[in-house]
C-alpha cells in the first residue's frame, strides 16, 4: 500500500473492521486502476509531442514557402499591369 491507502486504511479502520477497510481500499484501486487503463490511450506521450512538433515545423515551412510563391506572383501580375499602363499611355 502507498503511503495515502495506508491513511484511508487507518481511517476507515476506526469506522469499519479491518476486513471491511481492507475490501474498501480494495476496490478503491480497482476502480482507480480500471478508469485509468481505459482513459491512458488519452494522454499524451513524449512521443506524441515530438511528433506533433515535427508537424508542425513542416507546416511552417510549407506555409513559408507558399508566402514566398505568393510574393513572386503578386510582383509579377503588377509588373504586367505596369506594363499595359505604360503601353497604353505610349500608345496615343
């Protein structure tokens, strides 16, 4: 028993006979064993987290190399509207 099962037990001792604090404790840390197996698949492991930063670095990087082909073609599409005008303009 962990040092806080020992305090419930001494506790529960004095209100119930021994077998019966024992039967407590006991299914106790079953039912705290049994909620935590099936909610462990829920937390998140070193593992998880260093995945999720790899991730999320590609992300980063994708999204920056979107924003530098969205640089070049926004220049190059007012270079072209440059041009016109200024064809235009020499035109009459």
């Amino acid at each position: 028993m962990i040092v806080a099962e020992i305090e419930l037990y001494k506790i529960l001792k004095t209100k119930f006979t021994e077998r019966e604090a024992e039967n407590i404790i006991s299914g106790l840390e079953q039912k705290v064993n049994t909620t935590f197996e099936a909610r462990k698949n829920e937390f998140s492991t070193k593992g998880d987290i260093l995945t999720l930063k790899e991730d999320i670095s590609r992300l980063e990087i994708k999204i920056a190399e979107t924003k530098v082909d969205l640089i070049k073609w926004v220049f190059t599409f007012f270079a072209a509207i440059a041009v016109m005008i200024i064809g235009l303009y020499l035109k009459k």
